[in-house]
C-alpha cells in the first residue's frame, strides 16, 4: 500500500488521480484550502483519504504539514505538485504582482513542497516525484506568457532535479497535459483586463475561443489518472510524459519549427567559436 501526497484534490487533475489512487486501495494525503473541502475528500475513502489544510503558497506552512504526514500517516513514497492555476493575459498588459502570483503558485510552492519532502526520500533511498507542469510547458500560445513562464521554469528545476536525485533512487517526472475536461480555462484562470487596443484583433478572439472550449476539451481527467496510475508503477519512468494527442501534436511541431531554425542559422551559431 503506498502514500501518497498530492496537492490540490478538491478537483481537476489532482481529485481524478487522488480517486485513482485510492480506488487501487492507496493511502492519499491531499492539500486543500478550505475545511468543507476536506470533509469532502476523507469521506471518498475513510481512514485512507486524508485532507490537509495548506496553502502552497504559504512556504513556512508546508514543512509542517509535511511533518504531520509523515508522524501521522506515513511515508510518503509519492509526491504529486499539482497545485496552481492558469494566468491568461498579455504581458504588456500583466501586472508585475499578476508574475509573482504565478510564479508563487505554480513554480514556488511545488519547489518548496519538493525540498520539505526530498530529504525524506532520499533516506530512505526510494520515492517518485512527479510535477503537473503542461504541454504549455514546452511549447507557447499567445496570451499566456506569464503561465508559460511558470511552466518552463517547473520543467527545467524537473528534468535538473531527475540528474541529482536519480542515483539515490528517486525519480522525478515530469507530466505534460494537453487541453483537459477540468475548470483550468474557467472559474480556476485569472484573467487580466484588456486595454490596449492594439492587441484587440490577436486576443479578443483566443479569449473567446478559450473560454468556450472549457468543458469540452478532448482531454478526460479520468483517462489522465489512468495513465499516472501505469506511471507510478514503471520501474524506470520517464523524465518527461505528454499526455493527450493535441500535447504531442503541438510540441511536436514546437521541436520541428526549433530544429528548423536552428539549422537556418547554423552557420552564424557556429561562428562564435574561437579560433583552432
């Protein structure tokens, strides 16, 4: 039976995989922020799901409740950083604070919870790190420059994290979602207000595609927990998992359009050596 802990199970991503992992007969630590949501989350499995009250912005709560999981319930062999939420907004328009936010949510808080949890694993020699960062991680939109940032930034302290730790038997992963049946593109998205009249014809119409697509993305959260599930139990995962065809689609056109670039500018790249 393993423990896990994910951030963020009152709903989207981390309550699918939370229901996946107690339907397989797991124990699940999950963080929420408010007392209602708690109750809610224990009553889907009593004595093994257990609801935290944290918020991941709060850096000097998470070690604690790190603690008490451990003292309490046991260790953790799982960790899931799926807590965060999207910013929609142009960078000329964005608010420094709108950055730091987001950056607070989606990259802090899963480093600080990362570092309250890694010591732990790494006595014991064992234990799975995984970051929901997104396909938005690889590969960019416009409209969503302060997110991308947040997601890049997660995937590269990922893929660094996976070289140090993996000689002490800890994986880490990183997982890339595509467009998902959850509430990111609606009540969980902060957007920015519009103003500059410049940009109206490039953003008015993504905002209004973004916001009538949510609810009818092609990803099914369920299928997603599925596939963390078979993750979970490989013996040699992977640094980095696309999930859904629209995410290996796109980032696949991302690294074809680098590669094209790069080689058109080959030449001047490799003008900066110096001199044999």
């Amino acid at each position: 039976m393993r423990i896990w802990f994910i951030t963020g199970v009152s709903s989207g991503f981390g309550r699918a995989i939370a229901e996946a992992a107690l339907a397989a007969g797991d124990v699940v630590a999950g963080s929420v922020r408010k007392e209602s949501d708690r109750a809610a989350f224990e009553a889907l499995a009593p004595g093994r799901a257990h609801g935290v009250l944290l918020d991941v912005t709060d850096e000097a709560a998470i070690p604690l409740a790190i603690d008490r999981i451990e003292w309490e319930i046991g260790a953790i062999g799982i960790l899931i950083n799926n807590a965060g939420y999207g910013h929609e907004g142009l960078v000329e328009e964005s608010t420094m604070d709108e950055l730091r936010r987001q950056f607070d949510a989606n990259v802090f808080g899963a480093v600080a919870t990362i570092k309250a949890v890694l010591p732990r694993m790494r006595a014991r020699r064992a234990g799975h790190i995984l970051n929901i960062t997104s396909m938005g991680g690889l590969m960019t939109m416009p409209g969503l420059a302060y997110y991308h940032g947040s997601k890049f930034a997660l995937e590269g302290i990922s893929e660094s994290l996976g070289k140090e730790v993996k000689h002490l038997g800890i994986h880490v992963t990183a997982i890339e979602p595509g467009s998902f049946r959850t509430d990111w593109a609606g009540r969980s998205m902060v957007r920015a207000a519009r103003s500059i009249a410049d940009y109206d014809a490039l953003m008015d119409p993504i905002r209004e595609r973004r916001q009538a697509a949510s609810g009818r993305q092609l990803g099914d959260p369920a299928r997603l927990a599925a596939a963390v599930m078979t993750l979970v139990a490989a013996n040699d995962p992977p640094a980095h998992l696309l999930l859904g065809s629209d995410a290996s689609r796109l980032v696949a056109e991302k690294l074809a359009g680098l590669n094209a670039e790069f080689e058109a500018w080959e030449e001047v790249t490799l003008s900066t050596d110096m001199p044999v």
